[in-house]
C-alpha cells in the first residue's frame, strides 16, 4: 500500500507541475484557468489519495478522504465563478479561440 501511495504522491506532483507550466505558457486567462483547475485539482486529489494510501484509515488519511471531495467540487465552482467574473469584466479571449460559449449563452 505504501507502493501504491508514493505512486500516487509522485502522480499528482506531476499533475501540478503541468498545471504550473500551463499558466506560464497559456495565451489567455480562461485557458490558464482550466489548466490549473484541471490540473492542480487532478493532482492534489491524487495526492491526497496517495497520503490515505500511504497512512491507512488513520487521522492524516481520513483528512485526506474529507479533503478530496471538498477540493474537487469547491476548485471547480470558484473556477466557474472566476471565469465568468472575468468575461463579464470584459476580458478578452485569446486570439486562437475558436468558440465562445457564453456569447451564445447571452444570446438565447
């Protein structure tokens, strides 16, 4: 079980690696806010669950279990919320965007 919970340590630094490299190299605000909410709530889940893993059913593991689900959907929310604040500010979208949802949205 300590394998299986390095594994998943080192999985999700990786994850959050990438996400630091996508807000670096990203054009626009809303790309680099799904990369690092993709990312980083990918990775710190992982981590959390490679510490239950690597702990067992104790007090850090069981911090972890109430930890996941509360990153996972808080990250996602404040994400969403962030990225609309942003549109209706009027942050522009990148130049190689193709589509944008929420000027359709507006429409109907």
């Amino acid at each position: 079980m300590e394998i299986i919970g390095f594994i998943l340590i080192c999985l999700g630094i990786l994850f959050n690696f990438f996400g630091c490299i996508g807000l670096i190299r990203l054009p626009d605000v809303y790309n680099r806010l799904q990369s690092s909410t993709k990312c980083v709530t990918l990775g710190t889940c992982s981590i959390l669950l490679g510490v239950l893993f690597y702990t067992g059913i104790e007090g850090a593991g069981i911090r972890a279990l109430i930890a996941i689900p509360l990153l996972f959907f808080g990250a996602t929310v404040a994400a969403h919320a962030l990225v609309k604040g942003a549109y209706i500010f009027g942050v522009k979208l990148g130049d190689k965007s193709v589509k944008d949802d929420y000027k359709d949205a507006e429409k109907s």
